[in-house]
C-alpha cells in the first residue's frame, strides 16, 4: 500500500497562490511540529491573525512520521528523507514518504521546510535558499528569506540533490528551508518565532494582510561554492571519541578558530578541530560522542 502524507488544506475567500510548509522531515526535530500545529489551530480557529487570507495554504506537521515514531532522524530502512527525494512509491518506508512529498512540493507555487538540528546539532536561527539559476525564482527566495526575519539569512549552491528543496528547484518553485536550535530539545522562543516567520512569509507573498514586524536580520550570506549547504560534511573528526565544544552557535570566530576537541577514547589523547576560515558558527555538535569523519561544525563565511 502506497504510503501518503496527512495534509491540512485551507482555502481562502479569495483565489491566490498555493503555499506548502512542512515539518518533521526528520523524526527528531521537534519546533517545527509544533509550529504548524499552532498555525493550523489558527487557521482552524479563523483567529482573527490570519482572517481574510487569500489563496490556499497546505500544513504538514510530521512529514516522516516512522521516524518520529522511533525518535530518530530515520526510520527503520535508515534512509534520510532530506537525502531521498524524489523517491519511488514502490520503495521503502521513506521512498515512499519522499515520493508523496515531492508530489506535494510539484503542486505547490511556493514552499517552506522547516527544520532543527536534531538530537546530535544545534543550528544558528537561519532561513536558507538554493541559489537557483532562474534569477527570478532566485530574487523570490531571497525575499522570502528575508521576510521570515531569522538573525540569518543563507544562500548555498543549489548542486545539491535528493533534498526538499532539490524537488522545488527542479519544479521551479520558489523555496525556503530553517533551521532553529536542536539538540533534543523544544525550545518556546522557536516555536514562536516559526509560527511568525511563516505567517511574515505569507504576508510578503500576498497572502496575509499583517504588519510589518520590525526587521531582526543581522547577516545575509550567500556562499555559491559547489556543495556549500552539505553541512554534514564541514570540518569532520578525525577520530572516534568525546567532543568538548568550545564555542557556541552564533559566535563569530577568525580562520583557524577552534571549533572544539575530540578526545580518542583508546589514548584519550586531544585532537583539535580548527575551522579553515573565519565566519559565524552556523552548526555546532552538541551530543559529545562523534564518530570519525562526522562534522563537528560549521561555519559560513561573512
């Protein structure tokens, strides 16, 4: 049986255009579901927040929802979904589930994916884009960046595949993804600021009428370099061992900045992570045990 995605749809008085926010894509991060449950009670509720909204808006809260059942990045097939799209209908657990995803993303005129760090990371407020090469979709993502009103806003290469946001892409659909904390926990402030960021976005696409919060971005980087938004492979442990962090995200460090130490648990000997330029620390790992060649952080360039 082919497996589909429980969706909430509401339509406007007004016709307009279609947006599609998820959550959940990963089993482990958790403001993100949270945040579309409050928008959805919203919209159900017609709160006076969003009344009047024009065109259709589709909600879903946990995309991958084996996974979330197991509290777990993945589920049981141990496929990332962000790493599966477009999927088959006939595959796996998460085949499938990428598969009716992408479907969704193809029907929607624009898309926002919401996302933490999971249970291992901790990831700087950002809002995210590909660097598309139709520079008018390209123009659209940045402006939905920057209305969703994170300290940061991040344009990477858009060579990356089996992702989300590669579906949107390749559909040309303009699309954003989060990100917002992590490490295992739920955090209010990022719940609250998702539920406004969405309905910022909806505003800046005309489908909200709401005022104009005041702007909180602080830094807007774009990094075309192939690969740059492949996060997991930034400065990786070249040991097996204990991680000591020695920074936290948000900060701003120079070139060869110390990232933090792995500890080797056979010798116990130190071994540094040093970043190879400066920036700000986007990700950082906040489960002290890393395996050998997994990222201990990153750093986007200023």
């Amino acid at each position: 049986m082919t497996i589909s995605l429980r969706t909430f749809h509401f339509s406007g008085l007004e016709s307009g255009p279609r947006l599609l926010v998820t959550g959940g894509v990963h089993g482990d991060e958790f403001e993100p579901i949270a945040a579309i449950r409050r928008l959805i009670a919203l919209f159900e509720s017609e709160s006076k927040v969003v009344a009047g909204f024009r065109g259709e808006v589709v909600f879903v809260p946990v995309v991958n929802e084996a996974a979330f059942l197991r509290g777990h990045r993945c589920a049981e097939d141990g496929l990332d979904l962000a790493r599966t799209c477009p999927g088959d209908s006939n595959g796996t657990v998460t085949e499938q589930k990428a598969a009716a995803l992408s479907e969704l993303i193809r029907s929607a005129d624009f898309y926002i994916d919401l996302h933490t760090g999971g249970t291992e990371y901790s990831v700087t407020p950002l809002a995210g884009y590909s660097m598309h090469r139709d520079s008018r979709i390209l123009e659209v993502q940045r402006r939905m960046a920057k209305a969703f009103n994170l300290p940061v806003v991040w344009g990477t290469a858009g060579d990356l595949d089996g992702r989300s946001l590669s579906v949107a892409r390749d559909a040309s659909v303009p699309a954003i993804y989060c990100e917002y904390l992590g490490s295992a926990t739920c955090s209010e402030s990022g719940v609250e600021d998702y539920v406004a960021g969405c309905l910022n976005v909806m505003r800046e696409l005309g489908l909200l009428d709401r005022p104009l919060p005041e702007c909180r971005v602080e830094h807007v980087i774009e990094d075309p370099t192939p690969g740059s938004g492949h996060m997991q492979v930034c400065n990786p442990s070249l040991v097996t061992g204990y991680f000591e962090t020695a920074v936290e995200v948000g900060d701003v460090i120079s070139s060869g900045g110390l990232l933090g130490t792995v500890y080797d648990l056979e010798s116990h000997s130190p071994h540094e992570v040093r970043s190879p330029h400066g920036g700000i620390v986007i990700t950082l790992r906040t489960f002290p045990r890393v395996r050998e060649g997994e990222s201990v952080g990153v750093v986007a360039e200023l």
